[in-house]
C-alpha cells in the first residue's frame, strides 16, 4: 500500500514538473512554480526557511521521503530502473558499503565552490537544476517537434488548435551538458538504482544524514525472518544487509520495494519506538558513534547559513571578451555577482521566457556562471511589459518585478556604431530601431537632405534589445546594447533630466 501511493504521489509530481518546463503555450496554472520552490536547493539558496524547515522536519519524522517522491532527479532515475527490470526480469540487486568518503567528498567540493562563486558546479549537481537543463535541452524539442507535427495534421483538416513554433538550439554547451546528465544518470540508474543519490548528489548527502535520526524507519522482524535476502535484492539503493538484518538509513530512500516484497512480513515501515529491545541497542549504538559526525555537519550548516546570509563571494578571474564587454542579466538579476550566488542553471527562465532571449551563457560571465541565464537577442527582444523571468525563478537569483517597476528596470545601454548604420554608408532610409523603442532611447535626428539618423540617450534606455534585433545592418549590427554589472533605476534619469529642463527654461 505504501510502495503505490509513492509511485502515484511521484508519477503525478513527476509530470507536473515536466509539464511545467515544457509548457510554452502556458496552458497550466502559474501556481505550479511552487513546485520548484519545495525543492531543497533552490529552497536553501533562495533562504526560504518555511520549506526549508519543513523538509527537514519532514526527514526527521519520515525519512527521505523527499528523494523518493518530490526530487525530479530521482524520480527518473526510479523510471529507468522499472524500464530495465522490463528487458532484464530477473534483474537484482545486491547489498554494497556506503561509499561516505565520496559522498562527504563531494559535499564538502561543492560548499567550497559555492563559497568562492563557483555555481557552476553546484548547478551541475544539483539534482533540480540538472533535470531542469534535461526538461529544457532534451525533452522540449522534443515536444515541439510534436506540436508542430500536429500542426500539419489538424491544418489539412482546417483546424487551427495548435500553431506552429521554432526549434532552434539554445547553446551547444547546455545541450551537451544535458545530454550527457541523462545518458550518464540513466545509466547508472539502469545497472545499479539510485547510485547518484547516494554517492554524488549532495542533497540526498545532507538529507541522509538527517534521515538517520528519522521517527519512521523500514525495520525488520527477526522472528520471522528468514534471511531469504528477497529485500536486498529489490533494494535499488543497495543498503540492506540481509545476512546481518541491518538497513543503511543514510541512504534508505523509503521506496518500500522491500517491505513490498517481502512474503513473510518480516519488514515493516514503522516507528523506531516499536523496535525489539535488541535492535534498539544496535541503533543506540549507531546513534552514539554518529554524534561527532552530527556536531560537525552542524557546524558546517552554520557556516553555510552565515555565508548566504551574508552574500559574499570573491570576484572570478578568468573573462573572456566577446562581441559585449559585459553580459545582459535578465531584469530583477540587480547585479552578477547575486546572479552568481543564486542561480542553479535550471533554465526555467529559459524555458519559460516567451520572446525566446533568455539563453545560458558560456564564458560570459567567467568560469564560475557557467550555464547562468543571460540575454541575446537573436530571435527576439525583451518584452517591456513582460515579467516571466522573475515570477517563475525558484531561488530567487531573479527577483520579481511589477510592470511597473519592470519598465524602470535598466539591464543594460544601447549604443551607435555609426559606420555599420545603413542610413550612413548606402544612404537609405531606414529608422527602425526608433520605431521598436518604448522608452525612446532611440530617436531620429536630420542627418543629409531628407534622410534622419539614430540619436541614443542611454540614460533612459532599458536594454530590451528591440533596436538590436529589428537593425538591418548585416552581418554587424549598428546598434546594440551593452550589459550593465549592476542594474540600475532609471527613474533617477529621468528627474535629472527634468531638473536641468527646469534650470534650462527657468520653469
């Protein structure tokens, strides 16, 4: 009973957050951003305490219950290893030693990075943000591939339901990224389970340790085992020892293959309370020589808490200069260097962006922003009225914004390059990036006989990008807009305009 209200819970969760990267007709509820938001990562870098409690309460009383139900990542992986016992029915597995030195390794690496701004590689292992590249990269060209599919079906019938949308790549590094998470993760899912979660993801790490010391545990009955091992070998995260009748909490993900399958009913999901009294010595035992280990991840989660409360991160070293001197953030980022602390590379920005300009960076923002979102405007520009982007990020590395304050928001500056204007070396008429302005950054001036030239004012410009993507100029476009380190008000530009009208006019 237990084992299938898991599988159900998780199917529906599963699909939902799928959907959700994959729904660019926005046919679901926005309400479905909660979804990322219980995610335990996302939850931790955007300090939201209510979840973050609520997970760890939920492991101590239940124990990883998240990693088998909530975490897209394993969810996956628990879909994979049903599509191998399909092919390979007589598929078992086998009970193996905690690989802790790997696991704590790994943990401690990603801390250290995140500490000195290197998110890329907290990006990289975070169980959510790696689903996420694999939902954007992955699954959603696939999808479109099918809406478009359907769009030539249902046309001939003269039924416009669906419309036709572009499939384009949004970076080669990402897809390649994403590619190799789902090949890689599949498998190891396929031969041996849930072998990512206990080895090198460090939430289920953390989660693990916590889990020790959970109220509900899977526990057996000795008298009426008979060590046939039938619960080891079902066991995907390979942490029964059915000869010695012990269960590795740290890495029991509560699937409750075993206590499904165990034809005696010698395995149980019950609290530890109700334990023979010679088990509750071994867990005494357990729990006392863990105490050194509990202080000291203690300590280190206070150090990690400080460290978000503080904000701080050391500058990167390594830049490489493109065609922009300085990356655009998408609105609501404020400046790099929060961007850096907080973002996960999940890509539902990405996804979700309904101009298509939000695309993962590669070097643009030094090694450290590896994969982070950035602005580019070669299929589009920046909506002005659109605040997709922060509305649906999960860790708050992109802060939501009103229209309003949205339309005050500067992401960046254009500027002219006047050589490349068509206006300038062929002298024909043109003025589309005036046209495409909505703050009027842009504006045609008298330039020869009949002809106007663009005229910038960057103090009001808000970087969308439309005067970029609508410039004719090929194959360099004339004008551009250059990002900005830090984001800026542009409503201050604006009263020291009006102040110097006043002082102009003496009016």
């Amino acid at each position: 009973m237990l084992r299938k209200l898991r599988i159900s819970v998780s199917i529906i969760l599963f699909s939902l957050i799928t959907l959700y990267f994959l729904d660019f007709r926005e046919l679901l509820p926005q309400k479905l951003d909660l979804l990322a938001e219980i995610q335990f990562i996302p939850a931790l870098l955007s300090l939201n305490i209510i979840v973050l409690v609520s997970l760890v309460l939920l492991t101590l009383v239940f124990g990883r219950i998240y990693c088998s139900t909530v975490c897209p990542m394993g969810i996956y992986q628990d879909i994979v290893s049903w599509l191998s016992k399909r092919v390979k029915r007589k598929k078992r597995y086998t009970y193996s030693p905690a690989k802790n030195i790997l696991r704590w390794t790994t943990l401690l690496l990603v801390f250290i990075a995140f500490i000195f701004g290197f998110t890329f590689l907290v990006g990289l292992l975070d169980p959510y943000g790696a689903y996420g590249r694999i939902a954007t990269h992955m699954f959603r060209p696939a999808y479109l591939v099918g809406n478009n599919l359907l769009v030539t079906i249902f046309t001939r019938f003269n039924n416009y339901t669906f419309f036709r949308v572009s499939i384009y790549s949004l970076s080669i590094f990402s897809t390649l990224v994403a590619l190799f998470t789902l090949v890689g993760v599949g498998l190891l899912a396929w031969r041996n389970g849930r072998t990512l979660c206990n080895t090198l993801c460090p939430v289920g790490t953390v989660l693990g340790f916590i889990s020790r010391f959970s109220l509900f545990k899977v526990q057996f009955d000795s008298d009426k085992c008979n060590s046939c091992g039938l619960c080891s070998m079902k066991c995907k995260a390979s942490c029964i020892n059915s000869k010695k009748l012990t269960v590795d909490y740290s890495r029991c993900i509560n699937c409750f293959n075993c206590v499904d399958a165990c034809k005696r009913d010698a395995m149980h999901y019950k609290p530890i309370w109700s334990k023979t009294s010679e088990t509750k010595e071994a867990i005494d035992v357990e729990v006392n020589q863990s105490k050194r280990r509990f202080l000291s991840a203690t300590f280190t989660t206070g150090m990690a808490a400080t460290s978000l409360l503080a904000q701080t991160t050391t500058e990167l070293l390594f830049k490489r200069e493109l065609k922009r001197q300085q990356p655009i953030a998408p609105p609501g980022v404020q400046n790099i260097d929060r961007l850096l602390q907080k973002c996960i590379s999940c890509h539902l920005c990405v996804t979700k962006c309904p101009s298509h300009v939000i695309k993962p960076a590669l070097f643009e923002y030094g090694l450290g922003g590896i994969m982070q979102p950035k602005l580019y405007f070669d299929h589009g520009f920046c909506s002005y009225d659109c605040t997709v982007c922060g509305d649906v990020c999960p860790t708050g590395a992109i802060l939501p914004l009103t229209k309003e304050e949205k339309h005050h928001t500067q992401m960046g500056q254009v500027n002219f390059i006047i050589e490349n204007c068509i206006v300038y070396y062929d002298e024909t008429s043109c003025g589309a990036c005036s046209e495409h302005c909505p703050t009027q950054a842009v504006s045609m001036i008298p330039y020869k006989g009949s002809l106007t030239i663009p005229h910038i004012e960057p103090s009001i410009c808000v970087g969308c990008g439309g005067c970029e993507y609508v410039c004719p100029a090929i194959p360099f476009k004339a004008i551009y807009v250059e990002g900005l380190k830090e984001q800026q008000t542009i409503e201050l530009v604006h009263e020291e305009k009006k102040e110097h009208v006043i002082d102009d006019f003496g009016f």
